[in-house]
C-alpha cells in the first residue's frame, strides 16, 4: 500500500518535465528515481507514467493518482496545522510576499532569524511589487506599503513610514531648490509606478491646506531602486520612503526638500486572510516578532 510520502514523491515526479529534471530537484541520482518510481507502481499494480519518453507523460492512472494525491497531501497538511495550532506550536511552512526593496532589506533576515528559532519552520519568501491579488490567500502574510485600497484581507499595522521629497546636491545646484509645490512643473520629476496608485499626482499638506501637484515625469520605472539610482546621479527630484533613503539623507547624497510641506504616509501593514484568533502560530509568531522590531524603526529619526 503506498504512503503519503509516496504520493509526495510522485507529485514531484509529475511536476518536471523530465525524471532527470526531478532526480536533480530531489538531490538524487536519476536511477533511484526510476527505481522508487517503479516501487510505487508496484505497489498499485498500474504505470504512472508512459515509456520510453522524452519527457515525462502521466498515464490516465497517473493523472488520476495526481488528482487525488493533491486533495489527500493538501488535508494531510491542514490535519497538521490544526494540530499545531492547538498545540501552540510553530512548524510547518510560513509563506510570506513582500515588496522587493523592502523584503530584501528587512523581511528576509527578519524571516531567517525566526526560523533559526524554531526548527521545525521552514519559510518560504516571494518578493514582487506586482503581485497578483487575486491569489493573495496563497500566503500566509502578505507586507504591504502605502495606501491600501478596498481589501478583504485583515490588517496589522507595523510601522509608520513617512514620505520624503528629495534630490541630490548636484542637482539641485544646476536646477536650483524648489521652495513650494507649485515649483515641481519646472523641474525633473521621477516616479515610480507601484500599486496601481496615480503616481504623477503629488499630494502636499501645509498647515492643514492641500497642494495638488499633477507633474509629468522625466524618468519613470517600476523599480524603486532604478529611481534611487537616477536621483542619486542627479537625475531629477524623486519622492521615496523613509525606510529606503534614511542612509542617503545622514550622508548628504540626498537633501529633503519642502520641509514645511508633507506627503501622504504609507505606513506599512501585515495582511492575512485570517483573523488573529484564527491565524496559526506560525503566522501569528511572525506577526508579533515584526510588530516588536519595527516598534522604533530605524528610519524614524531620518
């Protein structure tokens, strides 16, 4: 009779093109694949997959075993997170999605000191400024920044992040220094397009008086570190977060400008698709351990 480890194997057989392909997945040599891919056929008593091949076929028999071994595999799975939960236990995986500037430098040692504290947890890290929200349960928790629109998911909020308009001293001694909003039309202008937000429309607040500010951009990327780039060579004036450029404002390389004026935060979040009671310890665990280090960021005192 085969086993849920059996089954795991062979979804891992069934989803690479090749055995070859698999055998280097798993670290093991290609004939032990064939030989615990043949063991589990004759356990069942059918072929898995056609031969000979180029690539790997699943026979009906064998989509039919990857249909259920997805299912069984998959409440195998939720079986034991009910169980950890009760236990208060954090193992398992805990998949999380960050913005690829931030997650570099902060979630992922972040992640990988959690999981130096608990054994059992394995981790798993996606890193995208585009990520697709329709699958956003596919995570545990997913960090957000900036403003966060109509959203099904629960909210956790980490850290206040201010914004900051700046530009480096080269520029602004050929361009000059702006010293209102209404200034920008006649300057380099850079933005970075992320989270579907209106990025050339520029939002200042002086003594509780808006200042609407629609620029057109001189560079324009969906990489916020292409943008710091240009800015640090004396591109053009960018608006970015305090987390990113706090080092660049302590050395000089980069001067804020309108310090009167302030942009709109984008305070960073958790999100889950659980509510805190229900979440499990993994993910709750990690919650918690970003709530208490992001208590005083580093960014704060810019």
């Amino acid at each position: 009779m085969i086993n849920s480890e059996d089954l795991r194997f062979f979804q891992v057989i069934a989803s690479h093109q090749t055995l070859a392909a698999a055998a280097r997945y798993l670290d093991i040599t290609p004939p032990s694949v064939t030989q615990r891919l043949q063991s589990i056929e004759n356990k069942i008593g059918v072929k898995l997959i056609l031969r000979p091949a180029k690539r790997i076929i699943l026979t009906d028999e064998g989509e039919a075993l990857l249909e259920r071994a997805r299912v069984i595999l998959h409440e195998i799975d939720q079986l034991q997170d009910v169980i950890d939960q009760t236990r208060n236990r954090i193992s398992g995986t805990l998949r999380v999605l960050a913005p690829l500037g931030f997650g570099s430098e902060y979630i992922a040692p972040l992640l990988a000191d959690y999981a130096d504290s608990h054994e059992d947890l394995s981790i798993d890290l996606t890193l995208s400024d585009n990520p697709d929200w329709m699958q956003a349960d596919k995570w545990d928790v997913v960090i957000y920044i900036g403003h966060l629109r109509d959203s099904t998911l629960y909210s956790t909020w980490l850290a206040a992040n201010p914004r900051i308009l700046c530009a480096s001293p080269a520029y602004l001694q050929h361009y000059g220094t702006p010293t209102h909003p209404d200034a920008l039309h006649r300057h380099h202008c850079l933005v970075i397009r992320e989270n579907a937000e209106d990025v050339t429309r520029w939002i200042f607040t002086h003594n509780g008086d808006e200042t609407i500010v629609r620029i057109t951009p001189r560079l324009a990327s969906n990489d916020g570190r292409i943008i710091k780039k240009w800015a640090l060579g004396g591109k053009g004036i960018m608006v970015r977060s305090a987390w990113d450029i706090r080092s660049e404002i302590r050395q000089g390389l980069l001067i804020p400008l309108l310090p009167a004026f302030t942009l709109p935060a984008a305070d960073i979040v958790a999100l889950t698709s659980l509510q805190e009671k229900k979440r499990l310890p993994r993910t709750q665990g990690f919650i918690e351990l970003m709530k208490k280090t992001f208590s005083s960021p580093q960014w704060e005192a810019w």
